[in-house]
C-alpha cells in the first residue's frame, strides 16, 4: 500500500486495530502511548512523532517498508536504503 499521508498511515493503524479487535486504550497501552494520542494520530494529526508512530506499528506487527516511486524517482539512481542510512549518519 502507498502511504502518501499521514491520514494514509492513520487509516492504515485503524484499520488494523480494528481487525486486532482493539480499543484504542489497549493499543495506547501496548504500545506505550496515551490513548489520547493514539485519538488524535488516527484523526490524522499532522505532527505525531515517528518514533511514537513506529512503537504503534510495532505493537499492531506492521512494517514501515520505504521504497522508491518509479514516477518520482525517474532520473534518480535507485540506491540500497542501508546505504542511505549510513552515508548520512556519517556526515
């Protein structure tokens, strides 16, 4: 699935939470959030923090999965994301 917003991701928790049968308070609990920001993610809240939006993931045993879009990427080098990673931490 494309993820072009965080509406996008937001759904994409609810969505799956839903299926998990979960509250909103039981995700908040394991992953370690208020259920209060659990709330205002999934209403699309556009500055949640990533390492609070990754804990969320990993409690509902999703996968942030970063690919490059052809369209977009057009006349750009498609380079290994581990790669990237370690070129910019080394600067």
């Amino acid at each position: 699935m494309k993820i072009r917003s965080i509406r996008d991701l937001a759904a994409v928790v609810r969505g799956r939470r839903r299926d998990l049968g979960l509250s909103q308070a039981e995700l908040a609990v394991r992953a370690g959030v208020s259920r209060k920001w659990i709330y205002q993610f999934e209403g699309g809240k556009p500055t949640a923090e990533l390492r609070l939006i990754l804990r969320v993931l990993d409690a509902l045993g999703l996968v942030l999965d970063v690919t490059y879009d052809e369209k977009t990427a057009a006349g750009h080098t498609t380079r290994d994301l581990d790669t990237l990673i370690e070129e910019h931490r080394s600067r």
